[in-house]
C-alpha cells in the first residue's frame, strides 16, 4: 500500500486489528512511517464505530513517459467517478512498479492498464480461470471467480470448430454480464518505418517475426530500432512477467517450437512438423540447432522447459511453483515424452487450437536454466512457492537462446545491441522461414517524443514500439518515412481487483462500466486511432450480441458524449444496493 | 542525440560565460586572480574536494537510487496532486509559443549559466569565503536532495496531465532534451525541485555579493525566478515542488554561513598537509 | 506494499535497507535489492490468517463447539485462525451490522417458506446492514433465480430454488450444518394444550388451558433488554415480538392463518408496464417480459376494532405506514435506511392502498407463496413510530445510518403493539412479565385462534439449559421455553408431570463467510473450507444426534434429491473419516484452488 493513496484496505476484525498493529509495529522499529495513509485508515475504522464512508479509490496507471493514454484514460475517468461522488486518487508507477503492485501484489483498487490480449479467446482462460486468483502474472490479477465462467473457460478449451465458438460466447456474454475488467478500447498500431533501406510486412510488424526477412539493400547490415521502453535493456528474462512488455526482442533471443502470426495462425518453427492425433502432439524437431554458446538445443531441452515452465522447483515434491509466463500455454500439456533426440511427444489435455498453442512457449536451455530452479535468495531465507526462484528474478544478462538474433551487449537504460546468430536454422538452404536478414541489430532507448523524429532524421529504420496516437497523425511521410498500420489485439482495459468489497459485487462494477463512454474516449484520447469494444476478443470472435453498435450493447454509457448523467448514475447506485448521502457521496463501507 | 545537446549546450555557455566574464567580473579582478589563484585553490581546495564528493555519490546514485527508493520511497504523486490540484495550469492563460521558447531556453541554457557562472565570478573574489560558502551550499542542495529524492516519489505534472500540457511540455516540444536530463534524473525525481533551489541559492548569493558584482545581482534574480517558473510552466515540477525548493535553497545558504569554516582543516590536519603540500611541487612553483 | 505485515526474518532485512538508505554511502549496496524485493514482497508470503467469529459456551454450547473443531482443521491445513468470541447480540452485530468478520457460526431464524434465501442472498443486499445477504454475496445468476422463485409457484417454483440450491451447494457463501432438534420440556400439572410444534411462535402461546401465570424459563436474556421489533441483534427468531404484535397473516406449523387480516382475497391483474421497479436492480428485457405480465393483488380487511395496546386504533393507514416505514425507516429524510429485517418481506409488496380504515389493497411483485410471506411482518403503530421520528427530525441534523440509529437500536421498552400479550414489567437479566391483552380479536366469540393465558405469561431468564431441566421438574417453571442444548437432553427426568415437546424446526446452524473480500471471495477456498466440516460426527458429538445434518439450508420436500443427505455432503463430503481429518488430501484441495504452501506447511495468501 503506498502512502498517499487510499488503496484497498480489509476491514475484517480480528485480521484488520491484527495487521495493524504489526504493520504499526513494522513502522515504529524501523523509525518511519511510511505508507501513512493505509494505517490510519485502518486504524481510524477500528476506532469509529460507523465506518461507511465515501467510496473513495484509486487508480493505479503509468506515468505519461511510459503510457500517454493510460494517464489520460485515467483523468477522464477519474473527472467523471468524481461528478457521481465517488472520491478518487492516483496511484502512478514506473511499467515495472505497475506491474508488480498489480500482477504480483494484488495491491489495487482499479487499474487502467494496456492488457497483451492475445489473438485467441484462449488467453481468457488465463486472465479469468478462478484457481488464477492467488497467481503472480498476468493469469487473473482480477481475483474473480465465477464457477459457471471456470466452467465455460474449461469447455472452450477442449472443442473445436462450431461448438468452441459456442463455448467462447458464452465465455464472453457471461464476462459481458458481470465485467471483471471492463474492455474499453483496441488502440490502432502505427510504427513509423524508414523505406529505403528494408522492405517492410505491414502485417508481420505485429508480431516478432516482423524484424525477420526484411530485404536490406545491399550495403545495409544494421537494423536500427528505437523503443521507447527501457526495460529490456535492464532485464531480458523471458519469465519476468515485471520487465516484459510488448518488445519484440526476448522473443528474437528465444525460439520456440511453433510460432503464431499476426493472423493468430500457428506454424511450424523449430518444431519441423508436428502431427495432432486426440490429445497427442508428435512433435519432430529440426537437426543439429546449437544454442547461442554452441550447446546442442535437443528434445531433452523442450521437455525440460515444459517441466521447468509448469513447476520451477522440481526437486520439492511438496510444492509447485509454476512459472508466472505462460501460465494458460503450459496448463494444457499434461505430460511430455523424449522419443528420442529430435522427436518428443506431448500429451495434451485440450481441444487442437487450444492444444496447439502450447508449442508457443520459449525453449529454454536446460544447462543453464536447472541452476536458476534454487530459491532466489538461497536456502534458509524467506520463501515462497510461486516466483521466488532465481529463474523468475534473475534479470539474465546475457541471454543465451537460441533464437535468430543473439546478445552483444547493452547499456542499462540506453540501448541493446544484438547480432544475427549464424547458426540459426534459419538461414539453412532449404528451410523457408523468415531468416534474420541483418547482421546486427541495434535498439536505442528514446523519449516517446523524439523516436519518431529519429526515423525521419534516418537515424533509425523503425520504431519498435507503437506510435503514441497524439503523433500518428502529424508524421512527415514525404520522405522515405512511413507510417505502417498493424493488427492489434492488445486493448486497454479498466480493472477491478474483484477479491475486495465493493469491487467483488459484479453489480456494483457494472455501474462504473457503464460510467466509461469508450466511443468518446477513443475520440478524445486516442484521436480516434482506436476502436472501441465491449468485449475483449479479435473481431472473428465477437458474437453478435455483443458486437459494438455505437455504443456498448451490455453496459451503455450513462450519459452523452463523455458527459455523464449524473442522475441515472445515482439511480443505477441505488438499485444497485449502495446508498448516496445528503452531499450526494456515494457511501460504501471499504 | 545526447551528444548533439551536450554540444549546442557547450556552445552556448562558452559564448555565455567569457562574455559575461568580461562584462561583470572585469579586467581588474582577472589580473588579480591570475596572480593569486594557487593561493585561493589550495584554501578552497576541501570544499571542492567535498562537492565533487557529492556528485559523484549523485552520479553513482542515478543508476541505483531507483531502486532503493523503490523499496523504501513513499508514492506521493496523487497527494500533490490532490493537494494543488491543476494549479500549474494557471500558466495555460499566458501561454504562447514565443514564451515557451523563452522558458525551454531558460530551463536549459539559463540554469546551466546560472550555475557555472558564479563559480567563476566568486573565485575571483579576493574574499575565498564566499566562494567556498557557494559550494558547500551546491554541496549541500544535491545530498539533501538526493535523500529527498529517494524518500519521495513522485511524477511532475507532465507525467499525470499531458493533454493539457501537451502545448508547452519541455519533451513535447523539444523532445532532444530528454535525452539531457535523463542523464542527470529519472522522472520520478520532482521534489524538490532541484533546478529551483539550485537558482535561488545563487540568486541569494548575488544578493549577498551586490557591492562586489552590482550588474550580476539583477540578472541572477531575473534568471533564477525564471528558471523557477519555467519549472512550472513547462509542466517538470508542481508548484509544491518549487515551494521545497525555495525552502531548501534557504536551508542551504543558512547551513553553508554555519559550516564554513567552522573546522578549519589545516587544524584537523595540520601536519599531514603541510607534508601534503610539501610533495605537490606545483603549488609552490613560483614561491 | 512496502510495509505489509511480513515475516521477521524479511522485515529485518528491509529495515537493515532502510538504515543503509539514510546514508548516500549505501547505495551502492542496493544492487541486489531488485532481487531480494522480488522474493520477499510478493502477495501472500504470508501465513493465510482468519477469524472465526463464535459464541461463549454460556451463550450456546454447539456453537463454540463447531466453531473450535472447525479451527482445530483450519489450523491442521495451515491456517492461522483466532477465535472471536462475542456475546449474542454483539456476535449479530459484528456479522449483520458491522460486517466484520471472516468466518461466523450461527444459528440462522430461516423461515417457513424457502423464499428466506431472497433476503439471504440477493446482490443488492450486498451492501446493506441487517439480516439480509450478511455475507456480502454477489452472483448475478442467483439474483435472477430468486427473483424468478417469487413469481411462480408450483413445480415452477420448486425447479428454480432447486437450482438456487444446487448453485448454493457450489458457491458456498455460507455453510449450512445442521437442522437441531428442538427440544423443550413442560409441566403437564399447570397448564394442558402444549404444542410442541408451535412454541417457537404466538400460537404455542395461545390456546393452553390451566389456572394462574405461566412461567416460562428462556436462557437468552436479550428479550430482557430489548424488544424493538427492528432490532436484528436482540433475536434471532420472533417469539416474543410474535407475541407482543400481531401481522396480517400468521403461520401456524407451515399453513398461513389470517390473523390480523379478517379476510384475505388474492386476485391477478394484468400489469401495464414493468415500470416503477426501480429497487429490484437488473431490468434487462427478459426479465421485464416475465415480470409484467400479472401482477397479484390481495384485498385485506382488517379485523373490527382492533386497538393497540395503548388504546389507540389500528387501521389500514398503520398497515401502510408499517411497509412503508420498514422499507426506509427515515422516511424520506435521509439517505434511504432499509430495516435491518423484513427487508425481502418488505420488498415483495409493491404498493399498499388504503381503501378506508379497515379495508386496503395490497400489489405485490410476484406470485401467492412469496407474497403471503410478505404479509407476515408486525404491524407497528404509526403514532408511536412517526412521532420517534419527527422528534429526531425536529432536534435538527437528522440522519439514519441503516441499522445503526434509534429507531432500529432502541431497546423499544415498553413496546407498544397490539399483539395477544401486553408487556407489563421487566428486570434486566431477570425477568419479563407479559400480561394478557385483553381488547385482542383471540378473546372474542367468533375467533377460534386461541385465547392467550388469562394471567400471563412471566419469562425467568434461566442460562443454563440443564438448571433450566431441573427448575421445571422441580416445579419452579412450567416450561423451558427456549430450545435446550443438546447436552441437557440427556438430563431429562423420566417423570409424569413432564412432558417433553420435540419438534424439527428450520433454523439451522451454519458456518458464514464473509465473501467480500479475499480470499472468502474466491468459492474455491470456501470450498475447501467446507470440506473441513464434518457435519456427521459435529451432528454425533456435538448435538448427541438431536439434530439433522443437511447440505442444504432448507428441508423436507423443497431438497432437491442430488441434495438430499446420503451419510456424508454431496457435494463438498468431509476429508477424512469418523471425524479425523486427512490433512495431505485436505491440503491438496486448497492446491488445486490455485492456494500454495511454504516449507513449513503453512498455506500462503494472507495479504
């Protein structure tokens, strides 16, 4: 809980009374009272006997460096829950800070945050499955459980076809109906891209492989890339879900044995082929592929990763600790079997496209990754199961893949040098995959402002990370510069953390759903780069009754261009269970 | 581009500085320094030695404090802005873009001169006093203010509001600039604000040295109360921020009177310098 | 969190960072900060802790007792748990006024008819303070079954509350044990016509033929101190207020009598809109369609020339004003103040319209069996409530926080109803004498409900339910007339002037989570905690079998037969046998709730 913002704050007796003190103690031994604000509370509710007060929240969201929309989305936001009483305040962190109050601290009232989405339904399964709740990652920072909504999480998995498509609405209308985050928009992606040196996917941008088969002219040998997101030049771990955004590169550094495309199709990539037959994957895999320091990647290294992945602690039978990446992907393989060097056989509890996905995890070298399986702060100390292993902390520099491009160097918070691995499968005669077209690959960290100004000056070829919209509009396109629009599935989204009242009561969250007016914020924040949605899936998989019509078909907007009617709102409160007082304060015990 | 930023800085000051040289220091001071700068290095000699100390610990700081004050900061982002609300928006109605060249200039170049220049000028002071009292209250504005900073963390007003500020933020219009400060800074770093303490002790120094440097005293206090303001208009700092700083400025040109040359080092360590000196053959070159 | 309540071993590690962070010298030593926070700071590093919110064994002897083996199994998973002991009244406090509590045992009133689930579970009760939905429990799917339960009836009705049970069964917001036998005994010398089924209501009371006072032994001393209708704390079932009020109608062993109402007519009319429905939440257009299509009427005429007990007329406008004021007991003034009971009674009436002064027409949102429950609330007079009120509105500021202002929190003594009894005296602690009313409509000709006890009633307040045994056979009582404990029963002398009255009543006891807030809010962990129960050995041991395990909070026909009690709970069966839990499995559930242990056997979550 940070000082300063009235974060959720438990009110059970015997507990609140209990963390109190001890948290009272806490700060006295050390001679600080830090995070005031949570204690007094606290403690001011133990000794008033009437303690419903104003609803009061915070939000929790990024700084304007890091996310421009976010901050605003949540200002908007903020200026329309005041007008109906609610008293609110900011919680602003750095991306990694964001990340682990609200991924692993569970420490938020509601978060306005960019979620990574996913081109299947399937990442639902992870974001909502209610055994997620007590996880560290992107698998339900919510906390909501709803048994029917498990139970049409778990079916859609193992169909098919028509019918999965049956399961996925009902998925979809149930988490319409009771809103455990609110979808609010899909932001457009534009990356500013200079022409005259590299041939450019338009489509392919959207995913890793975009940096892949870019046909340089001939005396082109760098790649240069600004990213405005300085964290992967201080952690390039593929397991630190705190440190990974939406950059392309762990994925360069890494291969897996499939790869998905912008159009959510799944291909064959270190895997050669790969056979379905119910519930079995025959996987076969590519000969002779080295990993960056020259070791053999075998069979023995996926399976490893699959084990690695689903319990980091193999040596304690007791616990598992799962990985806090990847968490949906690896649910789905119940078992895997080295045929021999190159063949591999996963047993798969799930229908074939959920099934599939599974082979979209990184492989991880098992020489060095064993090692990292101890706890992070070795024998004796504080432990926990999950996301104490030095797999999980280690900021693992330098990375060792075995991916296309791999590690030069870096400078912490400047910029990240990688070069072509030669040794990639890749580049072999008679593979026809995308091959790592350059000899080396350099990304700067600029300020959001400057890094398209940087592609126009020639001093970079593209902008890795997606173009804040308040500068989409005003590139300078007459030279070799251009503006590429790719898929996104990604959408910003506000979150509840539904373990605590009032947040835990889908009536009350359906209420300030409908305080958000997602057509006129795209408008105003986005500049209309963005499309507003109501339910959190590509558009293949938006069932007609949830289809954006105008306006959000489940949760309409109380009110008129961004201008809520304060009236209505008070009303949908009441009839909702929460009370107004005389000021016209909402009123809610926290 | 950082490079290209240090340069145009570079240049600017080294235009800046000899002009101002001439025009308010003087011939005459110049030739006395000249004859007597050993003398005055060897007494100022601690003082420097402590203020490249503490920037040093400043630089070094910049890559962890971070991360120290993430584990032991207090977020106090929204009580700021709870506290003053959208009172630097206030500048919105003066706003125009000959002024916010004006102030991005002056946040830049201004404060950069205003802190390098009376160095120079106050070394040419027979008086060696008031030149160590300025460095020691620099001193003692970046220590204070690099506890400051990891015990508090805060965004400016940029980070929370940029759609109304979109038109005069520093980074917006002239994104080059952060490349420059994120070299000395990170974003969370805004109380106090440094740029305002820093600006007010040397506007409080002029004012102290108004007899010696009479053309200095009104261009410093123009300038510092521009920096201060630029701080605000150009959306880096909340006005409780630059309030800090005034504070902490005040603090420091106190606490530098207090600790000049209270403990005298050549007490503490007599001897040793005297052998000290003894084994640095240059200052004695033309003795 | 920097400074969540942690283990020591991480807090001195932190505090060692602090002291280095004063000094600029250390950091440098932050470098490996970044990791350690990684590992240390997470949620839920910390021992999972609960409370458990129970009575003294004074209060009730079941009731610690469930709730002690409940924590010896929470403890043996690795779950901190602290007793929280309170005394009756301030046990309903903390659970439906305060709501702060994690876990509660209780003995919940329940009712004749399952439409007690509306009040119990409905979503937009979440919010309020009283017996409706204490424990916070939000599912929309449920608001919509309840809501559908009130306006059918038959085999309809019946399929939809079993789909509430079945749900209930899943979800768990509360835990039903047990239905408890009621044991009472009597004297057979004084008085005849003892009831058993009845005692717990007005009728029990009425109709018994024998000379002078009856004294009655009650080991709840609360009806001593309190006697406001309104009060959720002071009671958990009406007996008292039974008598001291009359409603429209009355139950008697399951069937609805008219009481108050002379004449009860039900009609249906065709609805225009489904407009005006602005407390029932949701309207979306399903829902609206169902809903609008009929609407039951009821025309009640009063009986003639009821007066209350302090002489002033009961008419049709008190009925009104009792709805009325029941629904917000501000009356307008303030923020809208629910009661703290009645609450779904309540809702169920749509409008009240006074004909004259003994005749009114009541609408009502749904269909007979919802509806006549409606009509069993106590009428209170609304010369006595309206001037409380005017009197508060008068002294200026004027506010009603829901179940925490007077006129809910009185002790309303001496009460003013038009019940068969009249109060006439009281000792706190001690004792309440009620005296026979004599204006009531049971003492006249044509009414054939039973004449209460021409001296009165008196009520000693009797803790202990064996001393309570031994009074009665001594001749010092005539009957006990709170339920005995269990372990009393055995006690009981085998003796001609006793007669011992049994019957199975619907309240049960049942363990409540507060599924607000984490980790009750996640029905996993509810489940596993239910599986910790074992209501057949808690049933043998601890009721010495004078009761009835359930998986369901309600009885008889409304069970669903997957329901139905078979040796163990069908859906949430206890880990273990005869009473001696298996820890390794019992442990694994939480596992595969998504809840995780450390080294020491502790399960991890506490926030």
């Amino acid at each position: 809980m940070n000082g300063g913002s009235a974060a959720p704050n438990r009110t059970d007796p015997g507990d609140g009374g209990l963390s109190v003190s001890r948290r009272g103690a806490l700060a006295a031994a050390a001679g600080l009272t830090v995070s005031t604000s949570g204690c007094i509370r606290q403690v001011r509710d133990i000794l008033m006997p009437d303690n419903i007060h104003q609803l009061s929240l915070t939000i929790t969201t990024l700084p304007t460096d890091s996310d421009r929309e976010s901050i605003r989305l949540s200002r908007e936001l903020a200026d329309v829950f005041e007008a109906v009483g609610i008293d609110v305040s900011f919680d602003i962190r750095s991306p990694v800070d964001f990340r682990r109050t609200v991924l692993y601290d569970h420490e938020f009232d509601i978060c306005i945050v960019e979620h990574p989405g996913g081109t299947d339904p399937d990442f639902l399964y992870e974001a909502l499955h209610s055994v997620y709740t007590d996880e560290s990652g992107w698998q339900n920072p919510f906390g909501y459980t709803n048994l029917t909504v498990d139970d049409s999480l778990e079916t859609q998995r193992q169909l098919e076809g028509e019918k999965r498509r049956e399961a996925v609405t009902d998925v979809l209308e149930a988490v319409a109906i009771e809103q455990p985050f609110v979808p609010i928009c899909i932001p457009d992606q534009h990356r500013a891209v200079r022409t005259d040196r590299f041939d450019w996917d338009e489509r392919a941008l959207a995913t890793p492989q975009g940096y892949l088969d870019l046909d340089p002219t001939p005396d082109v040998s760098t790649l240069r890339v600004t990213h405005t997101d300085s964290r992967p030049t201080t952690n390039l771990n593929p397991l630190a879900v705190d440190y990974r955004g939406q950059g392309p590169f762990v994925d360069l550094l890494y291969d897996s044995l499939a790869t998905e495309t912008a159009d959510g199709e799944i291909e064959p990539w270190f895997a050669r082929s790969w056979e379905w037959d119910a519930g079995t994957i025959d996987v076969r895999l590519r000969t002779d592929c080295p990993f960056h320091d020259g070791e053999p990647m075998t069979a023995e290294d996926v399976a490893f990763t699959y084990r690695f992945l689903a319990d980091m602690h193999p040596d304690d039978a007791e616990t598992s600790a799962p990985a806090p990446r990847y968490r949906g992907l690896v649910e789905a393989v119940d078992s895997v079997d080295v045929v021999h060097r190159d063949r591999l056989e996963l047993r798969i509890d799930a229908g074939r496209p959920v099934g599939e996905r599974a082979l979209l995890v990184p492989i991880l070298p098992a020489h060095i990754w064993r090692e990292r399986a101890s706890d992070a702060n070795g024998p004796g100390g504080a432990t926990i199961a999950q996301g104490t292993t030095e797999a999980v902390v280690t900021d693992n520099i330098e990375p060792i893949g075995s991916g296309p491009f791999q590690f030069v160097s870096r400078t912490e918070g400047d910029g990240l040098t990688l070069e072509r691995f030669d040794g990639h499968f890749t580049l072999r005669s008679g593979v026809a995959l995308p091959a790592p077209s350059v000899d080396e690959l350099t990304v700067s960290i600029d300020p959001p402002g400057s890094a398209v100004q940087r592609v126009i000056d020639d001093t970079a070829d593209v902008t890795a990370s997606p173009l804040e919209t308040n500068v989409v509009g005003s590139v300078d396109q007459s030279g070799s510069t251009r503006v590429l629009e790719s898929p996104s599935w990604s959408f910003y989204c506000l979150g509840f953390n539904a373990r605590d009242a009032p947040f835990s009561n889908p009536r009350f969250r359906r209420v300030i759903a409908q305080l958000i007016d997602k057509e006129w914020l795209v408008d105003e924040v986005f500049r209309g780069y963005a499309r507003p949605i109501a339910t959190p899936v590509t558009e293949e998989w938006v069932p007609e009754s949830l289809e954006w019509n105008g306006t959000d078909p489940e949760t309409p907007f109380l009110g008129t261009d961004g201008e809520v009617d304060e009236d209505a709102v008070e009303a949908a409160f009441e009839s909702a269970g929460f009370r107004y007082d005389e000021q016209g304060r909402l009123r809610v015990r926290q | 581009m950082l490079a290209e930023v240090l340069t145009q800085v570079a240049l600017v000051i080294g235009i800046l500085l000899p002009v101002s040289v001439l025009v308010f220091i003087g011939r005459e001071r110049l030739v006395r320094t000249r004859a007597e700068w050993r003398d005055r290095l060897r007494t100022n000699a601690p003082v420097i030695a402590v203020l490249l100390v503490v920037l040093l610990i400043n630089r070094v700081a910049r890559q962890t404090a971070p991360k120290l004050s993430r584990e032991i900061g207090i977020h106090l982002t929204a009580t700021f802005y709870n506290v003053e609300g959208e009172f630097i928006l206030l500048f919105k109605s003066v706003e125009t873009p000959e002024l916010t060249a004006y102030f991005a200039s002056v946040y830049v170049f201004g404060y950069t001169f205003l802190l390098i220049f009376p160095v120079i000028a106050y070394f040419m002071l027979s008086d060696t006093r008031i030149f160590r009292r300025l460095l020691t209250a620099y001193a003692l504005n970046y220590a204070i203010g690099l506890v400051l900073y990891i015990l508090i963390i805060a965004y400016g007003p940029r980070n929370v509001m940029p759609a109304e500020l979109t038109e005069r933020m520093l980074y917006d219009t002239n994104p080059q600039y952060q490349y420059l400060t994120r070299e000395v800074n990170t974003n969370t770093n805004v109380f106090p604000s440094l740029h305002t303490s820093l600006s007010a002790t040397v506007a409080a120094f002029a004012s102290m040295t108004r007899s010696a440097y009479p053309k200095w005293f009104p261009i410093a206090v123009v300038l510092g109360a521009s920096v201060a303001l630029s701080t605000m208009y150009l959306g880096i700092h909340w006005g409780i921020d630059v309030a800090a700083g005034l504070v902490l400025a005040a603090t420091c040109v106190v606490l530098s009177d207090k600790l000049v040359d209270r403990w005298s080092l050549s007490d503490l360590f007599g001897d040793r310098l005297e052998r000290l000196s003894d084994r640095l053959p240059w200052l004695h070159r033309e003795e | 969190m920097n400074w969540s309540p942690s283990s020591p071993d991480d807090g001195v590690s932190r505090r060692s960072f602090l002291a280095a962070g004063a000094a600029a010298g250390a950091v440098t030593a932050s470098g490996c900060i970044d990791s350690v926070r990684n590992v240390v700071e997470q949620a839920g590093d910390n021992q999972m802790t609960l409370s458990i919110t129970t009575l003294p064994a004074d209060a009730d002897r079941q009731n610690v007792q469930i709730a002690r083996r409940l924590e010896a199994n929470l403890e043996a998973v690795g779950i901190d748990v602290a007793l929280d002991m309170r005394s009756p009244s301030e046990l309903l406090k903390t659970v439906l006024i305060d709501q702060e509590f994690d876990l509660y045992v209780g003995r919940h009133p329940a009712d004749y008819d399952p439409d007690f689930l509306y009040d119990a579970l409905h979503s937009t009760f979440a919010n309020e303070r009283g017996w409706q939905n204490p424990f916070g429990f939000a599912n929309m799917y449920f608001d919509t079954l309840l809501e559908e339960q009130r306006r059918v009836d038959g085999e309809q009705r019946k399929q939809r509350l079993g789909s509430v049970l079945h749900g209930l069964a899943q979800e768990k917001p509360f835990e039903p044990i047990c239905f408890p036998d009621e044991h009472r005994i009597a004297r057979t010398d004084g008085f005849e016509g003892w009831d058993e089924g009845t005692l717990g209501s007005r009728h029990g009371y009425l109709g018994l033929e024998g000379d002078g006072q009856l004294h009655a032994l009650a080991t709840d001393s609360r009806m001593t101190r309190n006697l406001n209708p309104l009060s959720a704390t002071a009671r958990e079932r009406e007996t008292m207020i039974d008598l001291l009020y009359d409603s429209l109608l009355s139950e008697r062993n399951g069937e609805l009598v008219p009481w108050l109402a002379e004449s009860v007519e039900w009609s249906a009319t065709p609805s225009e809109t489904a407009s005006g429905d602005d407390t029932n939440g949701e309207k979306d257009d399903a829902n609206a369609d169902e809903r609008g299509d009929e609407r039951r009427t009821v025309s009640i005429t009063l009986r003639e020339d009821c007066r209350f007990h302090d002489g002033e007329p009961l008419t049709a406008s008190d009925v009104a004003f009792t709805y009325r004021f029941l629904e917000d007991t501000s009356l307008g003034r303030a923020p809208e103040s629910p009661a703290p009971r009645y609450r779904g009674q309540v809702e169920m009436v749509e409008s009240v319209e006074i004909e004259d002064d003994r005749r009114l027409t009541i609408t009502l949102r749904g269909e007979t069996p919802a509806g006549q429950r409606a009509l069993t609330v106590p009428i209170l007079p609304k010369h006595v409530w309206q001037e409380l009120i005017d009197q508060r509105a008068a002294s200026g500021e004027f506010s009603a926080p829901q179940g925490r202002w007077v006129a809910v929190t009185g002790d309303h003594i001496p009460p003013v109803g038009s019940g068969p009894y009249r109060y006439e005296s009281h000792t706190e602690d001690e004792q309440l004498v009620l005296e026979r009313y004599d204006d009531h409509f049971t003492l006249r000709e044509d009414v054939d409900l039973g004449e209460p006890v021409a001296a009165g009633l008196r009520f000693t307040i009797e803790p202990g339910s064996a001393a309570a045994v031994r009074r009665v056979s001594d001749g010092s009582g005539d009957l006990t007339a709170s339920i005995l404990d269990a372990y009393a029963i055995g006690g009981i002398p085998d003796s001609s002037d006793i007669t011992e009255l049994t019957a199975t009543h619907r309240s049960f006891y049942h363990i409540g989570f507060n599924v607000r807030n984490a980790p009750l809010s996640n029905p996993h962990f509810r489940r596993a905690i239910t599986q910790l129960i074992d209501k057949e050995t808690i049933v043998d041991e601890v009721f010495y079998d004078y009761a009835t395990p359930t998986a369901t909070p309600v009885a008889d026909d409304w069970v669903p037969s997957s329901l139905e009690w078979s040796g163990e709970d069908p859906v949430t069966p206890f880990v273990g046998s005869n009473g001696r839990l298996n820890v390794e499995a019992a442990k694994s559930a939480f596992e595969t709730a998504g809840f995780r242990y450390d080294d020491n056997g502790r399960l991890l979550g506490g926030y």
